[in-house]
C-alpha cells in the first residue's frame, strides 16, 4: 500500500490501480512470496491448501504471471514412467542417478547440498512426481524425446534413455493448476497479491528475516514478456515471519551473465541473444546476499548453443532455441567439423566450450529440407501452438509433409537461414551472412562431401552417422525425430539449408545455498531464520542440484520440487 505521505507524482487512484489487492482486515500474513513465476507459484499453492494468509508479490504486471514457465515448452524429466515404458524404453532409478551424477560432475565443497537435492529430486521424479502432476491436471505427449544423449562413456554425461516428457499444453499447461489455485487463494481471502511491486531489500531484525522492502513500479500495460517500466511511484514495506526468495536467475541479464563467465567455459561471446525476458534479472540474488545468505556456484550456468534470431521480438536480443534432432553437420564459424562427440542435441556445455574457445561466438548448422522437416523443434509454448493449444489437429499436420509452421516461418523470415539449391550457392550465402570471419569453403564442402560417402558405407566410421542409426531403433525418434539418414547433397532431399547459430542465455545453475525444507542457509551454514528460497533462485534447489551440467526437463521440475518443498516447510511453522 502507498506509504502515507508519500511524495509520488502520481495520485493515489492511479498508485493504487492495479498493484495493491490487500484485503482490508485480513490477519496478518504467514508468508510473503516474493516472486510469481512457477516456483513461487507452487510455494503459495502449497500455503494456500495449508489454509495459510500470505502476501504474493512480483514486480512485473499481471500479464506476466507465471514467469518463464508460461514461455517454456513444458519437457519435464520423468524416470520409469508408463510413457517411457510404452515404448520400449527401460528405465531405473540407478539409471537415472548415474546418469544423474556423470552429467553434474560435483566437485566442491559447497555441493554437499546441491547433492542431497540430486538425491531427494531424482527419487521424486521416479516415484509422485507424474502422480502429482496428474493430480492437477497435467497431463503428457505420449512421444518420449531424447534430450542431452552423451555420446561419452557410462559414466559420463547424458541420458542413457529418452526422459524428455512434453506437457499437452506446454509450459501454460504446467502453470496453469498452480494459477488456478492462487486465484483460488485470493477469492477465499487467503492471498494479498501484488503485481508490480519490487523487491529491493530483506528486513532483518536481530539476524532473522522479517519483511521485504520496497519499491511500488508505475502500473504498466506492457504485454506477456515484455520489458515494463521501473518508474517508483512510491515505496512499501511488508512483514511477516516467513519469506519465501523466488526471483529466478540471471539469464536477462547480460552484464551478470559475463561477469559470471567462467574460464573454463572460454570467452563470453559479445553478441549473444537472451533465451528469457528482462524481469530474469538476477537481482534477487544480491537482496538475499546482503541479508547474509550465501548464495554457491553462480560460475554454472546452461546457456544454448543453438540460439537464432526471433524475427519477432516480445524482449530485447529475443532467440529462440532449436531443440535439434540428430543429424545436422555442425560447423564452427571458420567451417570446421565439430568434433565427437558434439552432434546436435548431445551435450550442450561440452559444445559451449569448445564454441567459446573457437573465439567465435557462433557456429553452423548445414542441413537439407528432410532433415528440417523432422527435426527441428523450436523450444517455447509459443512456438509449438499444436501442444500448446492442445490440438490434434494441427499436431497432426506436423506428422504430415513439410516442416512445422513456426519451423517454416523462421525459414522464411529469420535472418539466420540461408537456403539455397546447390552446396556452391549455399556457401556463399554463408559466406556473404558472416563476412567478418573468413570461412574454409574447401573445408566445408570436404566435410560434407566426406560424410555424405559415409551414408553409403553400411559399417561406416563416422560416429555421427552411426548414432543417427542407432537413435532410429527407438521408435519415438523413428516416428517424429530422427530423419531417415540420406546424403546432405541428395537433391531429393533438399533444398540445403544453412543455419546461424547464437549463445543463447538461458539458466543459472547456482544460488542461494538451502537445505532441503528450502531454508536459505548463512556463511556459517546454519539456516537464517524466515528466509527460504526455490526455483531457479536457489539453483533449483540447494544452490545447484544439477552441478554443471542438466539433464534437460528438470529446471521446471526442480521448481516444482523447491516451489513444494519451501511452501510445505513454511506451512508446517
Ligand atoms: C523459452 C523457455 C523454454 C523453457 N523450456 C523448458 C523446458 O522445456 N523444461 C524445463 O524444465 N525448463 C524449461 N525452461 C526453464 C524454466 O521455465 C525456468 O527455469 C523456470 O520456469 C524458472 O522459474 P522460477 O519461478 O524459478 O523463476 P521465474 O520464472 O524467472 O520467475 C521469477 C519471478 O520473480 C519476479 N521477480 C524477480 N525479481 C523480483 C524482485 N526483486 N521483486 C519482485 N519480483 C521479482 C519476476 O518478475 C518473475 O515473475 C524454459 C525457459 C524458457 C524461457
């Protein structure tokens, strides 16, 4: 609410429009929950059915509720589920882990949590995380996907089997039981939400966290995702014995996102697109700091590799990111093979390195119309209207001939995608695309050329082409996934298409350090009485479950999981 005397040049009617649902004489509440994307979200859900009086706020404006989870195209990681069995696939919970721990590689000290959250979240989504889900609603695409495949040995990254389960209804079908339950929550009473108020600081009285402090933003009518304004009209100060840190990670912010760049990881490109809105923008990590929680591992992050271009932009630098099948040659920007076992769709942080040292921010995709048509999936809610809209009839038409129509869409007006009829023109276009770096057009037509006898070699020695054959024994790429493999230069099978591929920004691996009921923990681990974290603001819980690596499906899921696990504890108080 407007602080009295308050010296904002907007009237009381226009501050007050919009941004403050306090319902007058409630109790006061039990919890504020700064933050309404899922994991805040499915902490009120959980308070709410506890019956408990809670205050939700978010900075931006009510259209954009449900954070990055409304964009995402809803993959949630599942092991051993009917929809994996059905078609063949056999999965465990010993799979799964040591899939699991050769993919996050925990090297640290600060991981003894970040391990224990591993532990705790693979157990969920073996055992109630699909009933849970049902529970609410949720349902799943009966076509298991194949994400981060390996191509290591056992022990090392990657999904030994297809775990990637599509929402019907993508990532606003993910949110949507939660959204209900909180508008639920305000028609009882039970919840004070309010948009457009930001968090600046935590108050702290005697080292316990009591409140939240601060500004209240001008009302906006910006649409889903895009930037709104920061004009403060005034300032707020709300209390309570429980706060609940759900603010995301870091992935809008560029500026973090670079200072946080590891070595290892090798030169932040100095052009990348950002795969999250504006509102991802890290701040919620400094207000927890400064409150003396410790936030680990803000070094992991899971940025794309296969970024391109929105041609139209709902954020600044707005990519989309291909979740690609197979077969595509991946070219570095000077026209170099990627070596093994960097095939698309197989391990996005091995391919981040090896991109970033290239000292080129970008790379290549050289690909035919076969192969577009079957492979290439664009991830976001907005770009699949078939699962998104649930509709069978349009899923249909992506069975049938040609690629996808948001696919086709990019193909035509994406600034990123050159088409051409012969390898020659192809490579020019290329060429022309990206003139500052010089690429080896021998090289490339070498490589093609080189591969393409390769197709015709039944024993073959190119790991790529082998594994294209060995995905098509799972009857889900078979299916929907994995094209028939046939020569790039097979004028049946074209036109050639090349592709531009950006670093595109999306999640935070690290943040803020919690035990498992998602208490924020200080320097000296003990828990800082009334704070708690989840979601991506705590790495999705513990301050990094996933080490460096993911699996894919599991940033949704490990909201779910902290969002549960923080609102069940703050409930039980
Ligand atoms: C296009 C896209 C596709 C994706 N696809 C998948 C997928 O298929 N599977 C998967 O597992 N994951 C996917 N993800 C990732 C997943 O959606 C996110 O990691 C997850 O939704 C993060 O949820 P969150 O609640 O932690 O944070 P957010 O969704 O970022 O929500 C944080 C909220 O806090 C608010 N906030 C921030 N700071 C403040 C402040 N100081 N004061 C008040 N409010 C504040 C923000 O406005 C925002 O509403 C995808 C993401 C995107 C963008």
């Amino acid at each position: 609410m407007p602080t009295a005397g308050s010296t904002s040049k907007y009237p009381e009617k226009i501050r007050n429009e919009g941004v403050s649902r306090m319902v007058e004489g409630h109790a006061p509440a039990d919890a504020i929950v700064v933050g309404a994307g899922l994991a805040g979200l499915v902490a009120a859900a959980e308070l709410i059915d506890a019956g408990k009086h809670i205050i939700v706020i978010d900075q931006e404006p009510e259209a954009s509720l449900g954070g990055q989870a409304w964009w995402s195209f809803g993959g949630i990681f599942l092991i051993d589920s009917p929809e994996q069995r059905r078609f063949g696939v056999r999965d465990s919970l010993e799979l799964a882990r040591q899939d699991w721990f050769g993919t996050a590689r925990f090297d640290r000290e600060e991981d003894a949590w970040p391990r224990r959250w591993a532990e705790a979240y693979l157990e969920f989504a073996a055992t109630e995380k699909r009933a849970w889900l049902r529970e609410r609603g949720v349902k799943f695409f009966p076509v298991v996907g194949w994400a981060e495949r390996g191509g290591y040995t056992a022990t090392g990254p990657g999904n030994s089997v297809p775990r990637f389960h599509i929402t019907w209804g993508t990532g606003p079908g993910v949110v949507a039981p939660f959204e209900a339950k909180l508008r639920e929550g305000v028609a009882k009473g039970l919840v004070d939400l309010r948009f457009r108020h930001r968090m600046d600081e935590l108050v702290v009285d005697n080292g316990a966290v009591v409140g939240v402090r601060g500004a209240v933003l001008a009302p906006d009518a910006a649409e889903r995702g895009a930037a709104s304004n920061r004009d403060v009209i005034d300032s707020f100060e709300l209390r309570s014995p429980a706060v609940i840190v759900t603010t995301g990670g870091i992935g809008g912010n560029h500026e973090l996102v670079r200072a946080s760049w590891p070595k290892r990881m090798g030169v932040a490109p100095a052009d990348m697109l950002s795969g999250v809105p504006a509102s991802v923008d890290g701040r919620g990590l400094g207000i927890a700091e400064k409150a003396g929680a410790r936030t680990i591992n803000g070094d992991r992050m899971w940025h794309y590799v296969e970024g391109i271009t929105n041609y139209a932009p709902v954020w600044a630098k707005h990519g989309i990111r291909i979740l690609p099948g197979p077969s595509s040659v991946w070219l570095d920007a000077t026209g170099v093979r990627l070596p093994v076992p960097l095939f698309p769709g197989f391990d996005t942080l091995g391919t981040l390195e090896h991109i970033a040292a290239t000292g080129h921010g970008y790379s290549w995709f050289v690909l035919t119309q076969k192969i577009i048509e079957k492979e290439f999936a664009l991830s976001g809610s907005e770009q699949n209207p078939d699962f998104t809209g649930k509709s069978i009839r349009l899923l249909l038409k992506r069975l049938g001939r040609g690629a996808p129509g948001p696919v086709e869409a990019f193909k035509e007006k994406g600034e990123d995608f050159i088409v051409a009829a012969t390898l020659d023109e192809l490579i020019a276009g290329m060429q022309a695309h990206s003139p500052d770096v010089e690429l080896d057009t021998a090289s490339v037509r070498y490589e093609i050329e080189a591969r393409d006898r390769e197709i015709a070699n039944d024993f073959t020695k190119d790991l790529q082409v082998a594994a294209l054959r060995q995905a098509r024994t799972y009857l889900g790429d078979k299916l929907i996934r994995v094209a028939k493999p046939h020569r790039i230069l097979d004028p049946k099978a074209g036109p050639l298409i090349a592709v531009k591929l950006h670093i595109l920004t999306r999640k935070s691996l690290g943040g803020i350090e919690t035990d498992l009921e998602g208490r924020a923990l200080g320097a000296s681990g003990e828990p800082i009485p009334g704070l708690y974290a989840a979601g991506e603001a705590s790495g999705f819980g513990g301050g990094g479950m996933h080490g460096y690596r993911a699996l894919e499906g599991t940033f949704l899921g490990g909201c779910l999981f902290s969002g549960r696990s923080a609102g069940r504890a703050v409930a039980a108080l």
